[in-house]
C-alpha cells in the first residue's frame, strides 16, 4: 500500500513541475448581460419539458415532445412532437413551432 502512495505523490510532483499548457485555438470573449431571475423562474425546463404530454383544445392526449430544436440563423425554438402510432410503432415526427404551445403543470 506505501508502494502505491509513493508512486502517486511522484506523479503529483512531476505533474506540478510540467511546462504550462497554451491554448491552441483563437481568444475569445465573453459579454456578460443582466438577467431578470423572475423571468427565468417563471419559465419551463427543457428536462421537464421533453417526454410531456401533448394534448388538444378537447384535453385527448394526441403525442409527446420528443425533441426541442433551435434554429442557428433565427434562434427560433421548435418542439418535435410524437404523434400517432400504437406501443411505440407507427409514430411520426411533427415540428411545430415553439410558440404555437401553451405550456401548463400537471
């Protein structure tokens, strides 16, 4: 057991006395921005968000949310829902954008 301590107190030291590592890709810099925390309180969680169910204007369960994806140009969100289908055959992928869903709590 003193064996395998003295082995790795060696490889801290060597460690601690290596030449510094230098940063191989471009600066970059960070911006920092006021966030309003109630505004970020009040919103909904993409872990919560994923696998809910998605139900019509009758209350009928018609899919789930299978994905959540953000456009790189427009920085929209769409949510991918899964629809259709019996036991997890026949399903089909709908995107629908974001805003069109009025998110609520069980």
């Amino acid at each position: 057991m003193k064996r395998v301590a003295l082995i790795a107190a060696a490889a801290i030291a060597t460690v601690g006395f290596a030449a510094p590592v230098l940063s191989q890709g471009s600066q970059q810099t960070v911006s920092l921005m006021r966030v309003d925390v109630k505004t970020l309180a009040s919103g909904f969680r993409t872990t919560k968000i994923l696998g809910g169910d998605v139900v019509n204007e009758a209350n009928q369960k018609i899919g789930e949310v299978d994905d959540l994806i953000v456009t790189e140009s427009e920085r929209v969100p769409f949510a991918i829902l899964s629809v259709g289908g019996f036991l997890g055959m026949g399903e089909r992928l709908v995107a629908v954008p974001f805003d069109s869903i009025q998110m609520s709590e069980k």
